[in-house]
C-alpha cells in the first residue's frame, strides 16, 4: 500500500512561485538574493501556518544553488524551535555549531522557531552572534508573536510580515490540490474549509485531509464538511431571516430551539447571524459586493434574501444581533438572552411600518 503523505507535506511549496499569499515577501527575497542584498538576520513574523519556514526553505536552498530534489536535511538547514529548546544551554551548542563552516554547498541556514520563547539568558547568548555572524551563516527567527521580541534583537533584523492567507486564495488551492488528487469537491465546501482555517494554509490542508478521509468515495461535499466541522448549515440562516423579516416570532423562536437541539450553540448562531446579515447589507450594493465571503455559487440566493431586505432592517437588525454577541458571555441566562434578540428582530419591520403609519397621521392632522 502507498504511503499516505499529509497534503501539507505533499504540497509544501518549493519554488517562491509556489508560495500562496505572501508575494510582497517572496518578491522582496528574490529580489534580494539576486542583488547580493541579503541581510544574515531576517526575522519572519506571523500567524502559523502561512508559510514562514516554507519560505526559509526555499531561501536556503535558492541562496546554496540546490535543485528541487534537495530534501530538508540536505539543505545546510538547521532548524531549532525554541518553544522546547529555550535555554541558554540550547543555545550555546547552536553557536557551537555556527563555527563550522558547511560541508557543502555556500550557507548554513539557522532557523529559530518560536524565537520569543527563548529565555533572556539565552537571548542575551545569541546577541553577539547575531551581531557578527560569519558570512555562511543565515539566521531566520521564527515568531507568531513579534512584540515579544526585545528591541536589541528587532533592530538586528531585517522584519517580514507575513499576511493570514485570503478565504478565496486558500480555496483556489485547495481546489488545485483535489484537481491534481482526483477528489471531487463541491465549491461551498472548500469555502468552509478555507474559512474555518482563519488565514492558515496549513490548518485548511489538515481540514480538507480530515475531510477526505471521512467520506467514502473521495468527494468534499457541503453536507460532510458542514457534519465533520460542526457548523450550522447555513440554510438556517436564510430561513431564520425569513422569519424576521415575515416578523413571524414563534417560527423564529422554533427555528432557534431546533438550532440547540441539534448541539449548536447560543453564541455561535448569534455570530453566524451578525456575519449573514453583514453578507446582506454589502451585497446590497455594487461596490461592497466584492466584500461579501461566501462562495459563489451561493451569491444568487444571498442577492435574492437582500433584495427582499431594506436597507433599514439589515442596520438594526446587525445592530441588535452585534448587541447581543457583545454581551452574551455576561448574560445570566443565554438562551434568553438570544430569544430576547430573535424577538426584538422580529419587529423591526413592524417598528418601521408603525413608525411610518404615525408618521402619515401626523401628516395627515397637520
Ligand atoms: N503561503 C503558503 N503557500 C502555500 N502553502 C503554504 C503556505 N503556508 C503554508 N502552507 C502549507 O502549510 C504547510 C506548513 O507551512 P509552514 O510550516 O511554512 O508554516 P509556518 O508559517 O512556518 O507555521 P509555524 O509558525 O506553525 O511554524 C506547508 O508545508 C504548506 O503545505
């Protein structure tokens, strides 16, 4: 039997070319590297999984002139992760190591993963190596979290920002990767996947593995996606609109009660709300469409919801369900709470219409 081989190993990226979301940093490193310009310090900061050590790689191998069939042991990489390696002993036999110069090739590459964790001593050991590196050594430390780096460090660097990756960016990959596995997929799925990831290529390709695994016969659908991750299916969402926007209460109320039965929670369906009716209101105009985050095949049913909804029921309503995001974790009683909200937003219509109606009699007096 093949070997499995999870989608992030399999595809990790291994030209800059390949690299998803971050061309402002491929570009800047190939440039770069082509114009003698390296510096020896970078520091690469981000959320996980966008491609920080992918990149730092790709630059090792770029900068020693190895082709693609180089795997990561060969690359003159050493990579430490200073998460469990933080002591000023770990990073004593670092500099140890800095001393040789490679076997092969021109650089050695340090990578320092989780550099914030390292301790002071141990920050206060590297500094002098830092400052003075010989000229085959390449430091890139690692972090999700740069305003823990000391300034003394931070001014000995040359800083990348690494972006969280775009919903529709890590679904076009997805897409490229379940064309080239043969798996089938369904659009809206790979859009959930892709936004379930919060920016982080690597967790949509472990999602999307999950996923794959789980169905029988190869295909990502809706359904299994939607029952793996346990979300909402989004049709309660329309449906539950309807019902406010009808100002039918008691559907709206038995809707939410189904919700909850099914083992959804209070908090999670008041954010799933505030998010659909945000997709409302910016499609309802040409030049905020393009910030609406749904797949594309769902674009024509969100259009249709919007065009039943005025622009002043979708204002109070984000209002009304933003409020109750807001002060749900204080509520005493949750599900009250949300039942109080579904019913307030169940009248807004009626508000309006009333608010109109008095409006025409004092018209009318005048
Ligand atoms: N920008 C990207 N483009 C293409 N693939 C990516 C990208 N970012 C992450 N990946 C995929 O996710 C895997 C893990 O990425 P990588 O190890 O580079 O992330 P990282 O930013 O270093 O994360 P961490 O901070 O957790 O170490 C890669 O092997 C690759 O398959």
């Amino acid at each position: 039997m093949e070997k499995f081989v999870v989608s992030a190993r399999k595809y990790r990226p291994k030209g800059f070319d390949e690299v998803v979301g971050q061309s402002h940093i491929t570009t800047t490193l190939k440039n770069a590297i082509d114009n003698n310009q390296l510096a020896q310090a970078l520091l690469f900061c981000g959320p996980r999984g966008v491609g920080k050590t992918t990149c730092a790689r790709i630059l090792a191998r770029m900068i020693n002139d190895f082709d693609e069939s180089h795997d990561g042991n060969a690359l003159n990489i050493f990579e430490l992760d200073a998460a469990s390696n933080n002591s000023v002993d770990d990073i004593r036999n670092l500099i140890d190591q800095v001393r040789y110069p490679p076997q092969y090739g021109k650089y050695k590459v340090y990578i320092i993963d989780e550099v914030h964790m390292l301790s002071t001593q141990a920050f206060n050991a590297f500094l002098k190596t830092l400052e003075e590196p010989p000229p085959y050594a390449i430091f890139i430390l690692a972090t999700t979290e740069k305003h823990k780096i000391i300034p003394t460090i931070l001014s000995r660097c040359q800083i990348f920002d690494f972006n969280r990756i775009q919903v529709n960016d890590i679904a076009d990959h997805l897409k490229q990767i379940a064309d080239r596995e043969s798996i089938k997929y369904e659009d809206e799925a790979l859009h959930l996947i892709s936004q379930k990831a919060d920016g982080a290529l690597r967790d949509a390709l472990s999602i999307f593995d999950l996923i794959v695994t789980f169905s029988s016969d190869r295909n990502v659908t809706y359904q299994s996606t939607i029952s793996n991750l346990h979300i909402l299916d989004y049709e309660y969402y329309f449906k539950m609109v309807d019902h406010l926007l009808s100002e039918d209460m008691s559907a709206a109320l038995l809707t939410f009660d189904e919700i909850l039965k099914q083992g959804f929670d209070g908090h999670n369906f008041i954010v799933g709300l505030s998010e659909h009716l945000r997709n409302l209101m910016v499609s309802k105009d040409n030049t905020t469409i393009q910030l609406m985050e749904v797949p594309d095949a769902a674009k024509a049913k969100y259009a249709e919801q919007a065009n039943k909804s005025s622009l002043s029921f979708l204002l109070s309503a984000l209002n009304i369900a933003n409020k109750c995001d807001l002060s749900y974790k204080g509520a005493k009683n949750q599900r009250l709470h949300v039942e109080l909200a579904l019913m307030k937003l169940a009248h807004i219509n009626a508000a309006v219409s009333m608010s109109s109606s008095s409006a025409d009699e004092v018209k009318k007096k005048v």
